[in-house]
C-alpha cells in the first residue's frame, strides 16, 4: 500500500492487505482441492438409511455426548471447559486489538508493534511450559496459565484507560504473549 501512496489511509492499506490474503489462501485452496491433495476416501461409518445429511451429524453429536455423559463423567465437564476457556483465549487478541486502535488510538505502526510484542514474548513463553509440568500436572498448567491470562487481562481493563497509556499496554502485551506461548507451545 505504500508503494501506491496510501501511507496514511489505513482503509485502503487493509483492503489491500484483504486483497492479498484472499487471493494467497484461494490459490492454496484451489491447488489444494483440484491439484489432488486431497484424494477421495471411503466413508468412516455407514450413513444411516432414511436419514438425511443435514440431520444425522446432530443425531450422532448427541448420541456421543450421551455416551461421554453416562461413562465419562469427568469429560462431560471438561469439554465445555476447554471449549469456553479456548474462545475466550481466542477472543483475547481480536479484543485486544480492537481496544488499541479504538480508546488507545494506536496507528497501524503500532498495531504492528503490539502483533510483533505478542508474537516475540509467545516464543519466550513456550519455555514456560515444560518447567510448569516439572511441577504440576498439565491440567494444573494449564488452569495456572489460565488463572495468569486473565489476571493481566483484568490488569490490562483496569489500569489502560486512555491514549496516554499506550506503553501500558505494550507491558500487557508481553504477559499476554508469555501467556499464550506456555498455553500453546509448540
């Protein structure tokens, strides 16, 4: 976008960035799709006679969350746990960043500044999962960086109240970053 003289409008950069982004993952897809990476197979389970395509993948969820329920009670209450504790995980860096360029003001520069904190500190954060296992159990990692993630986040919503505070946030930053590379290291 530069390039073209848009330095200053950040509409036009994100719709070229848009651009970009949507012919790279067609490209891949389509390549993907007809290039014969992905061959046919056979089907898994035998698809039930009268039943239609929309309505028995429902019929199976359920049959399967009944199945856990009876005999995995344990699990019945893990799952949603791990399904809500990985949305708001998730939902961290989009609010995140819209909470930068939205009360912060942040510049597209500085957006990328707060990306490329993330992105660094994550991979420092990745060593801080073996040495919480030598300790804990994964579980108990887990709710650790869990109990940690939140914290800086309530941190980050109660001290960052406005544009003057942009250093603040970068400081958040790097915890949300550690945080997020001990919960998924790679």
């Amino acid at each position: 976008a530069a390039a073209m003289g848009w330095v200053d409008d950040s509409l036009a950069t994100s719709r070229v960035a848009q651009s970009i982004n949507f012919v790279a993952t067609t490209t891949v897809w389509v390549y993907a799709w007809w290039g014969g990476l992905m061959g046919r197979r056979a089907a898994m389970s035998p698809f039930p006679e009268g039943d239609s395509l929309l309505t028995v993948g429902f019929k199976r969820l359920y049959k399967t969350c009944v199945r856990i329920y009876k005999n995995h009670r344990a699990l019945a209450s893990f799952y949603p746990a791990i399904a809500f504790s990985e949305s708001a995980t998730q939902a961290l860096l989009v609010i995140g960043q819209t909470y930068s360029i939205e009360l912060l003001q942040f510049s597209s520069a500085e957006t990328g500044i707060f990306l490329l904190i993330l992105l660094i500190f994550s991979s420092i954060g990745c060593y801080l999962s073996p040495l919480s296992l030598h300790l804990l159990s994964p579980i108990q990692s887990n709710q650790l960086c869990l109990f940690f993630l939140g914290l800086f986040t309530a941190g980050a919503a109660g001290f960052v109240k406005d544009a003057g505070q942009k250093v603040l946030f970068y400081v958040f930053a790097i915890f949300w970053g550690a945080c997020g590379g001990w919960k998924y290291t790679i």
